[in-house]
C-alpha cells in the first residue's frame, strides 16, 4: 500500500511563492492586455474609416467632376437642339479636355444615336442600361461595361438633355477609361495585406487594390464573403474571407457601387500576438526561477530540520552523543537546535540519576 501523499515544506514554499508572484502577475497581464487590444481595435478601425473615407472621397471627387461637366454641356443650346452638326464641335472638345474620355455621344429620347465626338457610324442605344436609367427619371445613369470602342472595362455616364421647358429631348453620355477610379482604389495601402475593392452596382469589380485577386475584367464579385456579413457596413467587422481572418469595413456610395475596405486580421493585430508572446514568455520565466527559489529555500529550510529529525530520532534510541551544529543559528531552526540539546542534557541527567539509584 502507497503511503498517503502529504505536502512537506518545499511544496507549501513553492506553492506560496507561485501563488504570490503569478496571480499578480497575470491579473495585470489580463487587465492591460484586455485594455490593449480594446485600444488596438479602435486603432485598426479608425485605420480602416479613414482609409475608407480617402477612398471614397477620390471617387466621388473624380465621378462629381465628370458629373458636372456633362451636366454643363448638356445645358448649351447646340446641344439641346439635338443636331448632330451643332453637337459634334461641344462633344469633340469637351471629350478632348477630359483625356480620360474616349467617346462623347448624344441619344434621341427613341434610343437613335445622334452625335458623337469620334467620327465613327451611329449606333443605336436604346437598349443600354444608363440609357434607361435617365430616360426612367434618374439624374445621372452609370454603367461599368466593357467598352466595344476600347475593348477595356469602362464606366458610361449619362445625363438629360432637357429643354427651356425642362422636357427631355435626349441624353448625352460619356464613355472613359477606368484608369483614374482603378489608381484611387489600387495605390491605398495599409500595411502589407491592406487593399480596397470597388464594386459596381451589380457587384461586378471596378477595380481591385490586389490584382492577382481578379482572374478577369469585370469578375463578378456576388459571392465574395464580406458582402454577406451582417453589421459591415455599420462598423469594422472581423470575418473570415476565403482561407483567412480579415478585418473590413464597407460603405455603399452615391453612384450604387460599393466600396470594401479590409486587411488580415493577423497583420492588423500583430502587435497583440506580440504582446501575448512576450506575456507567455515573461511568465514561463517567472515560473522557473519560482521554482529554482522553492528549490533553493526548501533545500535551505529541509536540510537542518531532517538534520534534527535525525538527532532527535537517535535521541529517542538513547544514542546521547549527538553533535547538533545548528544551535549557533539565530532563527527559529537555532532555537531549535538548542532546545533539542538541553533536552539531550536533560535525558543525559536522568540517564545518570538513574543509574546511581540503581
């Protein structure tokens, strides 16, 4: 039968000086660290609105300009005359002072292209989204195609020609480069792994801050993980995006497109895993000179009070010629030591007693 395990002094030493130096010790590391990555979060989030905000500011910025210029010519009386040869010289200028544009035209009420500022045969319209849209009643129409003149992704603008009388008379649309949207998105940078992704209105991407993302122009991006988790455009949401943890906020824009913010989340929150890192280290450390301690104090305590055990034991046998070393300490294992040996002297004298009445 095994004895019955009982504490001796060195485990009650290292169990006391475990418990005085690690509960402090992680109940600070869990409170700052709890403190750390709430402030971390707010950090990476304001990150990710700010650079949403850049982002999203150059769009509309760039989109307000093409906007008004188009807004502007539509309202000259050449062009609400809706003849080609009146509309022709306001379409080739304007279309030559916005380098980005590749083809101005007009569109009768009926779908029939009237002018453009190419030169190329009329083509007919009607059947064209932003067409639609504006003969529908919408301001501005947009559509992201690829482009039949260009044969590259282009955005189409399209607004009213209206009369004095504020009846439509036609539409004037503008054809341009993707260029200008596509650097906006593509030279935001946060960190390493940190990119914006432009959507269209039927999520089809205008432009990809990662290029190896988009296997083809015009890739259509409903089924992209962000664009079904719930609260992202509230606030920055941390979700899981293809075989990673990524950190992103969304926001839809004026024009219908949406804008998608993200960065991995363990590139956003490396500076956490760091600090995590240098805690479990510091408290394994903590752990093994603890017990280098408990070892060296149970050692410095045990040793003199098995050394007494032991002449205590031999006194109890009646072996009396014991030399106790430790009566010069002056500690409670000193007053030990000494009381031992009075009490060899005593047992000494009652020996002797004993023997002289015998």
């Amino acid at each position: 039968m095994n004895p019955k395990f009982t504490l001796n002094i060195f485990h009650k030493v290292l169990i006391t000086l475990l418990a005085v130096t690690l509960i402090p010790l992680i109940t600070l590391w869990l409170v700052s660290n709890k403190a750390a990555q709430s402030q971390l979060t707010k950090n990476v989030s304001q990150s990710l609105v700010l650079t949403m905000d850049t982002v999203a500011d150059g769009i509309e910025a760039w989109d307000s300009t093409n906007v008004r210029a188009m807004t502007q010519a539509s309202s000259l009386d050449d062009m609400i005359s809706m003849k080609a040869e009146l509309q022709n010289p306001i379409l080739s200028v304007t279309g030559t002072a916005y380098e980005w544009s590749y083809l101005m035209f007009t569109v009768a009420p009926d779908g029939a292209n009237v002018g453009r500022n190419d030169g190329g045969a009329l083509v007919p319209y009607g059947d064209r989204a932003y067409f639609q849209q504006v003969i529908k009643g919408a301001p501005v129409g947009r559509q992201v195609v690829m482009g039949k003149t260009s044969g590259k992704p282009a955005l189409i603008l399209a607004t009213p020609i209206k009369d004095a009388n504020a009846n439509l008379v036609g539409v004037l649309a503008m054809s341009m480069y993707l260029t200008d949207i596509s650097k906006i998105v593509t030279d935001i940078r946060i960190g390493e792994t940190g990119r914006a992704i432009l959507l269209d209105a039927t999520n089809k991407v205008i432009a990809h801050g990662d290029s190896s993302k988009v296997r083809t122009a015009l890739q259509d991006f409903s089924a992209y993980p962000a664009l079904k988790v719930a609260g992202l455009a509230d606030a920055p949401v941390v979700y899981s995006s293809e075989d990673r943890q990524v950190i992103g906020f969304m926001r839809k824009l004026p024009q219908g497109w949406t804008l998608l913010v993200e960065q991995d989340y363990d590139e956003a929150f490396a500076t956490m895993k760091r600090m995590e890192k240098e805690a479990r280290i510091l408290i394994a450390i903590s752990i093994v000179l603890v017990i280098a301690i408990a070892i060296f104090l149970g050692k410095a305590l045990t040793r003199p009070i098995n050394e007494l055990t032991t002449i205590a034991r031999q006194l109890s046998n009646g072996e009396l010629q014991v030399t106790i070393a430790q009566t010069e300490r002056g500690d409670e294992i000193g007053a030990l030591a000494r009381a031992i040996e009075r009490l060899g002297v005593s047992i000494q004298l009652a020996m002797d007693r004993l023997r002289k009445k015998i």
